[in-house]
C-alpha cells in the first residue's frame, strides 16, 4: 500500500513541477512533504520507510558510480579544485560557526558541527544538474564535481572522527584497487550490451564498491565512486553509464523522496530554513571568487559555483550522528536549497549571457586554465563537438585536404584528439564571449555535432548574429529539437535516426550490385 502511494505522489507532482518548466526533482521532493501531510490529515501511514532509504541509499551508490565512469583522476589533482574545495570548506566553517553561535545562542560545539553540515554543496543534486544538461565533462563540470569529491573526502573525515570510529585494517587494501583494472576491463569486454553489461554495473557499483568499502570501515559512497573511477578510461565507459541510467533515476526519486518524508518542520525548522536560503547567495559567491582566485574565467567560475549553491545530503548524515536533534531543520534547509539551486541552474547561461561583460571585470590577468581560442586560422570547416558524431565527420573530411578544427568542452577529450593528430581545441559552444572574439575569416561550412540541444542552439544564434553567412548543418534525435536548430540559425538539421534509415537503405543497392558482380 504505502508503496503504491510513493508512486502515485511521486508521478503526479513531479509531472505538474515539470509542465511548469522546473526540474522534476522539485516534484519529488514536495511529494514527500505532501505525503507526511496527507498522513496526519487522511491517516495515509508513512511510516515503515526501512524500503525507501534503502532503494535512496541504492540510488545515490548508482549515480556516483556513474559520476565516476566520467572521472579522469588527473583532473582532480588540480590547484582549483583541490585548493577551491578545502579554502571554501575552512572560510564557511569560519562564517557560519561564529553566526550560528551568537545570533542562534547555540554552544560552540553544536555551532561548529552545524557550521560543518552547511559547508558541503549536494553531490547529488549537481551531478544530477550537469549531467541532465550534458555537461559533467565540461570544464566547468568537471572542476565542480572535482569539488564535490574533495568536499566528500572532508565528510569522510567529519564522520570518521566524530563517531569515533576509525577503518578497519583492512582498509589499506584499497591502496590495491587499482592493480584490478585489468581484471575489470577484461570483464567489461567480455559482458556483452544487454543484461550482463547492466548486472555488471550494479555488482561492482552496490556490491564490490558500496558494501565492500562499508565492510572494511570506508565510505559505501566512496567505494562506489571508486570503482567508477576505475573504469572510466575504458572505451566502454559510456555505455554501461548509460545502461544504468533508468535504474538510477528511479531509486533517486526515493532519495529526494525521502529527504521530504523526514517530517513536517516546526516553525523554529522553518525559520531556519528560510534564513540559510536567503544566505546561500553567499556561498556561491565565494566560490565563484574562490576560482576566479585560481585564474579560472568568470564564465567557468560563475556556472560551477552556480551548480555548487546549495546544501548536502551528507549533511543530513553529519547530522544524524551527532546532531540528531538537527535533523528535520536540515533537512528542510538543503530542500529549500534544492528548490533555489536546480531551477536556478536551468536558467545558468542565460544569466552569465546577462551578466557576464560585469562578471568579466573580476577576472585575473594571465594565463587561465579554461582558455579558448582566439583564432581558428585558416580553417574552412569547423565541428563542434567531437565526440562520436563528430569524430566521424571530422575524419571523413579530412580525406578531403581541407584546413579544419575542431572544437569541444571536454579537455580530456581534446588532448586526446591532438594526440591523434586531430586539430582539435578546448572552446564551449555555449559561451557567448567565445563567439563575440572569435576570428575566422576563412570559415565556410559549420557542422554542429554536439550532444546537447542548447548547445547546437547557442552556436547556431552566435554563428548568424557574428554574420556568419556559409552553411551550418547540425543533427537531432527528436524533431521539435531539430526545429529549434534550424529556427536559430541552421541551414538544415538533420533527424539522426532517420538519416541512419536513409542510409540502410542505400546500401542495399550497392551491397546488391557488387552480389552481382561477384556471380558475375
């Protein structure tokens, strides 16, 4: 029964929060509020919830495992990241530690381990944002997730100390783990595309790195993120992501389900709540200063500290060992911070387009890590997006000996195509400033090949209204994405899957005639 009430909840707000334009996590996480109210008004029983933090627990693992499956370890290793999450994690200490004890008379250890609990930003939540706007991988991405990775080993710490419990033994095993890649990648190789591929994932996501850690007195997080880690420079990495992708999004829904079923506030909870919302401008505030400090542009530091603002889950799990009493106002003040961060987020490049020439003036001269090109030379043709699509433009091109680039968000992905030989560089199409300095006088035919829609749209609009007049093709899943393409600027967008099936069928001719030839 109560299972069935968790689903109908859960659908029906979160299809009215998405026909409003918000993400349906928003939804969600009102179900599980709603769900308490009706309890106490129709007797609806809530309780038994053993099932629900269990399938939170399982969905969380899931989604860090797959955050890891896009990691490359030699991007956490960076001043920005590793400096950006310890300064931010030490300054908020110090700012809500002092605030909490004065204006809420609170003893300084309480004010402490709440101040603790505020630091963090939500793993989840912008994990979940990026990745739904395809840019996990993108600079800004990867230096935000970076964060969050140096922000959850600081909770590790939090929780290991004031629980008084400390690793077994055992734990140095894990220094091991990486001796296994070759084992696993075996493995994956051997798993097929179907079910085992997806058994695969949930063993080593739940099983090796979720209860394995826990065993051994670590992180189930940890582990689970670990061992995505582990094989994320697998080929195949993105694809047994991608075969995780509806189980994870279904146990989530329970986590922020959840996180609303934690009780309904007092007015004291509300109030707290309501005032650290209004102070979470300031936490995005210093981090974007904080990356701006490590020579970031304004750009990437204004969208990773935007997908940054909010609170943790961990927290919620801070709390729940040594604050339990704190608890549901907690819980209530990261659900606010939910509801102001993922809408927010949504609207991240058309705010930094807005803002963006003010942003700017904040920037340190020099040389910024996230640089983009000024010029593309002599090229005629230029791919945007080099992933699958665009690789294999790129290379049937260039049989043809024309001068070409190639650009994409993901730094990993373009060292690794300039050490194919690729003229490849790092630009994000979605930058209004890339395209307002941009030189290329010798540009002729666009092709937009990037895996997000707004992506393909931003280019599109910047690449008519810089008066660029030469061709700009683009391709589509879905046919209202295509329009939009084309609306904004594209000479023709192309339905991927349908030009698949064009192209079947012309091979039946040509694969028919050399049949004859053959008998012939």
């Amino acid at each position: 029964m109560i299972e069935a009430v968790w689903i109908i909840f859960a659908f029906s707000l979160g299809m009215a929060v998405k026909l409003v334009g918000l993400p349906p996590l928003i939804g969600y996480l009102a179900a599980g509020f709603a769900i308490v109210a009706a309890g106490d008004i129709a007797g609806i029983p809530v309780e038994g919830t053993d099932v629900l933090e269990h399938l939170a627990h399982l969905g969380v693992l899931l989604l860090l495992f797959t955050v890891g499956l896009k990691l490359k370890v030699r991007n956490l290793v960076r001043p920005e990241v590793i400096g950006g999450g310890v300064l931010h994690f030490v300054i908020s200490i110090l700012l809500f530690m002092p605030g909490i004890h004065f204006f809420m008379e609170l003893d300084w250890y309480t004010s402490l381990m709440l101040g603790i609990a505020l630091s963090f930003s939500s793993t989840v939540l912008a994990a979940k944002v990026l990745e739904s706007k395809r840019e996990l991988r993108a600079f800004h991405g990867r230096v935000a997730i970076g964060i969050l990775i140096v922000q959850d080993l600081l909770a590790l710490l939090v929780l290991a100390l004031a629980s008084g419990k400390t690793p077994s033994m055992w734990a140095l095993v894990v220094f091991g783990i990486p001796l296994l890649r070759p084992i696993l990648y075996k493995v994956l190789d051997v798993s097929g595309h179907d079910e085992l591929l997806v058994l695969l994932g949930l063993l080593l996501a739940l099983v090796v790195g979720g209860h394995g850690f826990e065993s051994i007195g670590l992180s189930s997080e940890l582990g689970a993120l670990a061992f995505g880690a582990l094989l994320a420079n697998h080929k195949r990495a993105g694809e047994l992501s991608q075969s995780l992708w509806s189980i994870k999004e279904v146990f989530l829904v329970g986590f922020f389900l959840q996180i609303g079923m934690g009780g309904l506030p007092d007015m004291d909870a509300i109030v707290f709540a309501v005032v650290m919302g209004v102070l979470l401008p300031l936490k995005g505030i210093l981090f974007f200063f904080l990356l701006l400090m490590f020579k970031l542009r304004a750009r990437s530091a204004f969208l990773s500290g935007l997908s940054l603002t909010n609170y943790s889950e961990f927290g919620l799990i801070v709390a729940s060992i040594v604050l339990p009493q704190w608890l549901i106002p907690l819980a209530i003040a990261v659900s606010v911070s939910f509801l102001v961060s993922a809408p927010l987020y949504r609207m991240a490049h058309p705010l930094y387009d807005r803002f963006g020439d003010w942003l700017s003036r904040f920037e340190r001269k020099g040389f910024h890590p996230d640089e983009q090109p000024l010029s593309l030379g002599d090229a005629r043709i230029l791919v945007i997006g080099m992933g699958r699509t665009g690789t294999a433009a790129y290379d049937h091109l260039k049989k043809r000996n024309i001068a070409m680039v190639g650009l994409d968000s993901d730094p990993a992905k373009v060292a690794d195509h300039q050490h194919s030989g690729r003229n490849v560089v790092f630009a994000d199409a979605e930058d209004i400033q890339l395209w307002k300095n941009l030189e290329a006088p010798e540009l002729e035919y666009v092709i937009l090949a990037a895996n997000d829609v707004e992506a393909k749209v931003i280019a599109a609009r910047q690449l008519r209204q810089s008066g660029f007049e030469g061709v700009i093709v683009a391709h589509s899943m879905f046919a209202d994405h295509a329009d939009a393409i084309t609306r904004a600027g594209a000479d023709h967008t192309y339905q991927t899957m349908a030009e698949t099936g064009v192209g079947l069928a012309e091979h039946i001719f040509s694969v028919g005639a050399r049949k004859q030839q053959e008998v012939i």
